[in-house]
C-alpha cells in the first residue's frame, strides 16, 4: 500500500485508478474506503481487496525485479548452491506472490533448478506452471519458449525445440526489452540454435561452420559478461571442431575470463568443462578437475554429469 500511495501521490488516486481498471461495480470513495481498511492489515492476508490490488498493479517493482532475477537463467541466481536457490525459491512460493502475475518467475525459477538436478519431468511441470500463470513480460515470453526450447532438445523432439526457438525469435523482435536483457536473450537464443547445427539427428553431418557463423553473430562488444561468455564459448567450440586448436584454446580461456571476473561461477566451470575437451585427458585434467570442485560445491548435478563424461576411461 505504501508502494502505490507513493507511485500515484495518495489513496484516493489509487482508488480511482481501480475504479478504472478493475471489473468493480464500487464508486471511487467505497474503494478508498476500502483501502484504508486494507492498509490497517499490515502483513496479513489481503483478501479480496489485495487481489483486486493485486490483479490491476501487479507487485512492487523492486519485489518483482528480485523474483525476475531468480527465474532468468542468465542472472547470477544459479551461481548460488542449488540446495539454495530452491529454499528461495519455496521461500517465495506463497501469497502474495503465487497469486500475482510475478509467479511465473517462480515457476522459471523451479525450472531452471531442476535442469541442474537433471530431472526433466519436474522440469517440464515448473514449465506447464509457467505457462499457466501468464508471460505478462515480453522477457517472461521469451524465458518460457527459451527455456521450453532447451527441454525439448534434451528430450529429443527436435521439431518441438524448433517450434519453441521459432516462438523465442517472435517475441525477441517485440518492443518491452532493454538492451542488456535482448543481448542476453538474443545470445541464447543463437547458442540453441546453433546446438541444433552441432548435434544433428544420427545419419546427419553437423553443420560446425554454419554453427560457427551463428555464434560470430552475436557482438563483439562487451554489452554483459554473459553475452562475451556465450559468444566465446561457442566460437571455441566451433574452432575445435574444425581442428584449430590454438584458435579454440585461447577462445576458451576467454570465455573463463569473461565468466570469472564477472562472479558467473557456474558458467566458468563450463568453460572450464570445455577447455578441458579441447586440450585432451591429459593436459586439460587441471581445468576439468577445478570444474568438478565447483560443480560439487554448487551441488549441481548437471555439471557433474558434464565433468563425468570426460573422465579418463
């Protein structure tokens, strides 16, 4: 309450904004009269009233900016150990926030979590829930079919992954983003598609070049950390595949570099991950080992399954 009397100057002008916008058969001086009761209520449940409140002017902007930042997969959240983040996330999980709009950042959020927990059935139901909730935001839309996209693949539907970037790419090019969250969003969006490239179907060649022309598409500004992690991590990889190995190893370090320095410590052990293929078993065991002691200690299960597979056999 104290939020809206300061965004629309008093009570009264929250009341005849309601008035306007909500389906309500009350005059503006009932609904004040209303908020006025409401108010005395401090922390407890609000009703049908805060309903109502919460139907025309969502959450606080800055609740909602911390909700947001726990469901993009490109924000630091995921640098928490992932017992964590689901304690935040549950912590969250309540009125007022289950019944606003905001809640589809919970849903993303729980999401993302059990990506990490390599557990694709509550991953696609976190999904459905965001789905259901409502992308009210252009970022929110673009977070679900992104995100949507990656379960696919993962599953195998190639054809549903391709549906869902398709839908990503839409709503990218839709008014509502900054520049700094289309840069991040339009990067994923890049490196999904071109993992559509790298892993073709069995009996299909991967396409490295066209997926290396993808990733040289994303700036080569500095606009956010991740977008210069994404870029280089690709690049490295399409370089390997191509067998230059030098080109790849310093594009590696770089996108350690850009992951490190900005506190992006899960995408650094990625990187780590990756630069640990490219130098081979033996020389790349440091780098593979210094990810295997951060996966642990984020208790990501996603990244030990990504270090595992480069085990000594």
């Amino acid at each position: 309450m104290a939020w809206l009397v300061a965004e629309h100057g008093s009570l009264a002008a929250v009341a005849q904004k309601v008035a306007h916008l909500a389906t309500t058969t009350d005059d503006v001086a009932s609904i004040e009269r209303a908020l006025r009761r409401l108010r005395r209520r401090g922390n407890l449940d609000g009703g049908d009233w805060g309903r109502r409140l919460l139907y025309v002017f969502g959450l606080p902007r800055r609740v909602e900016e911390g909700l947001k930042w726990m469901g993009v997969y490109h924000s630091r959240f995921a640098d928490l150990p992932l017992p964590l983040c689901l304690a935040q996330l549950r912590l969250w999980d309540r009125p007022p926030v289950s019944e606003s709009r905001a809640r589809v950042w919970i849903a993303l959020g729980f999401a993302s979590a059990a990506l990490r927990q390599r557990d694709l059935g509550a991953a696609g139901a976190a999904l459905g829930q965001a789905r259901v909730a409502g992308a009210a935001s252009v970022a929110a839309r673009v977070e679900v079919a992104l995100l949507d996209a990656f379960l696919c693949s993962r599953r195998g539907e190639r054809e549903q992954a391709r549906d869902r970037l398709a839908e990503a790419g839409r709503h990218l090019g839709e008014e509502g983003l900054c520049s700094e969250e289309r840069a991040c969003l339009h990067a994923r969006w890049i490196d999904q598609r071109a993992f559509q490239l790298n892993h073709p179907p069995p009996g299909e060649a991967p396409d490295w070049g066209g997926a290396l022309a993808l990733y040289a598409s994303i700036s080569s500004e500095d606009v956010h950390p991740f977008v210069s992690y994404r870029r280089d991590a690709g690049l490295a990889y399409g370089r390997f595949r191509l067998g230059e190995r030098a080109a790849a190893i310093a594009l590696a370090e770089s996108a350690c570099r850009h992951a490190g320095d900005s506190g992006f410590v899960r995408l650094r052990a990625m990187a780590l991950l990756l630069l640990a293929r490219i130098l081979g078993e033996e020389e790349g065991a440091a780098a593979r080992g210094r990810a295997l002691q951060i996966a642990r200690r984020l208790e990501d299960e996603e990244l030990l399954w990504r270090g595992e597979r480069l085990a000594p056999r």
